[in-house]
C-alpha cells in the first residue's frame, strides 16, 4: 500500500498486477474507507482509492462543482488504461459525471446507492455539518470527548463513529479534515444532479451497476427512467440490511456482488 499525490488529490495504491479498479467515496468519506474492498482485489487488481476533493487529504475548493470534479479526476486516468469505476453516494456522482463525459477512460461502472437524479433534500447531512462546527474542539481532551459531544445531534452510533473518523489531532490541536465551511454553505449542490450543464452528452455505453440497501431511499424505482437514459446498459443489485452505507453495513455480500460484476466479460 502506497500514499501519493497528484494534482492535488491524495492517492492509496494497492496492488500491481491485473484490471485498474478506482473507487470514490461519498459525503464525510475518506478513500481508506474502501480499504476493506480494495485488500480483496488487490492480488489480481491495480486499485486506487482517492479523497475527493475537501475531504481527507485532498485539497480545498472554493466551490461544490459535479463538472469541476469529474474533470479534475479524469486526469488520473488514461484512455490507454480504461478503469472500472465505484462511486458511492457524492462519489457516485463525481464517478457518473465522469463515466458521461469522458466515457473513454471507463471500462465500466459501479454506483452505490445513489441515482442520476436531484434529491429533494440534503437536510440531513446540513444537521451533521452544523454539529460538526459546533463542536468546542479547543474543549476536547480525547476522541471519547468528541464522540459524547456529538451524540445529542447524531444518536445513531454507527453514524457519529463515521463522522468521527474525520477528526485529526496534531501539534496544533484538534481539527475536521474536510472542508465543512464549504460544504455547509453549498450543501444544496450535494443533492443536484448537474442536468444541464450534461445537455448534449450522449449516454454512456459501458455496463453499469447499481448497488443499493433495501433500507435506503437514495435509489427507488421511480429513479428508474434517469438511470436507464443516461446508462443503457445497466443493472441494479439491491442487499437486504443495508442503508446507505452498504458497502459497510454489509461488506461480504457487496463484496460478493462487486467482485462478480468485475469480473464478468
């Protein structure tokens, strides 16, 4: 396992042999939360995991931008070397945007929990970044501190424990490594599905799979019709017990379905 940067994006590489996988996460995500998937490949794959933009430790913005984003990843990539895709939740979307825009540089894709469509609501994670920047961290003495400073705003623990993984101490204090000044102010972009700005491009042609938990509202059916204009040649999976985050809720099953699909001719 390896730790690079390019063009401002922190990388973690594993393996050296076979298929180039590059996973993306979503909202509040780190690559390393794709650690347990990319270890599996990883003896007859290439994989990378990458923060995205404001998160980890990849650079700051000054905007939320779809089309920025996919840009800027694409340049990780080679039409020589085509990958094959994960995206999860805001991930997702940064990985479909890709796929439609530069579908030269995608083998084939997999979105999890997440559709081509604009949310009605991002309330949700709005109450989590306002508790985050609540939190006194000049207060905090140990994580176990963050952790009852939080658990009033965010009760569910497997939630907290995943925002808390976002929390770095150093010579200069406590501190949250994504950007949560910019993703408060432009939390709205998060839940949009950049329509027009995609006018003109043509679907994307490469198979593409949905992944999604019975528990989760983030794809239904009636996202149906977006999914299959924009991604022809798509298939969707969905894994009993999961939420939104199921490729941590349940890793063996999506591990599973992944690998399957990887594989396949």
């Amino acid at each position: 396992m390896s730790d690079v940067t390019s063009s401002d994006l922190h990388l973690t590489e594993l393996g050296d042999a076979g298929p180039r996988v590059v996973f993306f996460h979503g909202l509040f995500g780190q690559g390393k939360n794709w650690t347990h998937a990319a270890k599996q490949l990883a003896g007859n794959h290439r994989v990378t995991l990458v923060d995205m933009p404001n998160h980890g430790r990849s650079g700051w913005t000054e905007h939320l931008d779809y089309i920025a984003f996919a840009d800027q990843l694409a340049e990780l990539f080679s039409a020589d070397d085509p990958v094959r895709l994960v995206g999860h939740s805001m991930g997702g979307k940064i990985a479909m945007v890709l796929a439609l825009r530069h579908p030269d540089l995608v083998e084939r894709l997999v979105v999890v929990d997440i559709a081509p469509v604009t949310y009605p609501s991002t309330s949700e994670f709005a109450g989590y970044i306002k508790a985050m920047q609540a939190m006194d961290l000049d207060a905090l003495q140990r994580r176990s501190d963050a952790d009852a400073a939080l658990f009033e705003a965010v009760p569910n623990r497997t939630v907290r424990s995943f925002l808390l993984q976002n929390l770095r101490h150093d010579d200069a204090g406590w501190r949250w490594q994504p950007n949560l000044e910019l993703l408060g102010h432009e939390n709205a972009v998060l839940g949009r599905w950049p329509e027009d700005q995609l006018e003109g491009v043509p679907a994307y042609d490469g198979k593409v799979l949905w992944i999604a938990g019975t528990e989760s509202a983030y794809i239904t059916d009636d996202h149906a019709e977006a999914m299959v204009r924009w991604f022809p040649r798509t298939s969707r999976i969905t894994i009993k017990k999961a939420g939104h985050w199921v490729h941590s809720q349940q890793p063996e099953v999506f591990q599973q379905v992944l690998e399957r699909f990887l594989a396949a001719p």
